[in-house]
C-alpha cells in the first residue's frame, strides 16, 4: 500500500486516473451522508482501501463517494456498489 504524508495538497502532480470508476450517472440522495471504505484502483498505486463519505446513490446502485485524496483530480467518485462497505452491511 502506498502512503503519503499529506493527502491535503492536491497538484497534477499527485493525479492518477482511476480504474474502477463508474462514470458520471444521474442520481438522487435518499439518506443522509455515511462514512464507508472504498475500494478505489488508481493508474499507478492499484487497488487502496481508502475512507470517504457516500453522499449520492445512482439509480442504477452505483455510490458516490467524496475522498480527500491528492491522487484524486475531483471531491469524490462514482464507484460500483462491491467496492464501498460501511458499518453494519
């Protein structure tokens, strides 16, 4: 696993592409936000357990998820439903 002292400081630098990102999709927000685990596969660090926040749900069950993460070019990412766990599932 890769780690970094400072995920705050977001440059292009730091940018990956992400691997399993489900792509921008319509959505509603049916419950307030929840701290989960997402499983995000970045274009040179591969697969990282990471923290985050759902916010969204996509009609077609797909999660959006906020990630401080200076790898991230973007708030957050669209994953699929296998690759987020939260308490209690």
């Amino acid at each position: 696993m890769i780690e970094y002292e400072d995920y705050g400081t977001a440059t292009w630098r730091y940018w990956q592409k992400i691997r399993n990102e489900a792509g921008a999709r319509g959505s509603f927000r049916d419950r307030p936000p929840l701290r989960v685990r997402a499983r995000v596969v970045f274009e040179r660090d591969g697969a990282v357990g990471v923290d985050g926040t759902a916010t969204r749900l996509g009609f077609d069950g797909a999660i959006f998820v906020e990630i401080k993460d200076r790898r991230m070019q973007t708030i957050g990412v669209w994953l699929p439903p296998d690759d987020v766990w939260w308490p209690g599932q």
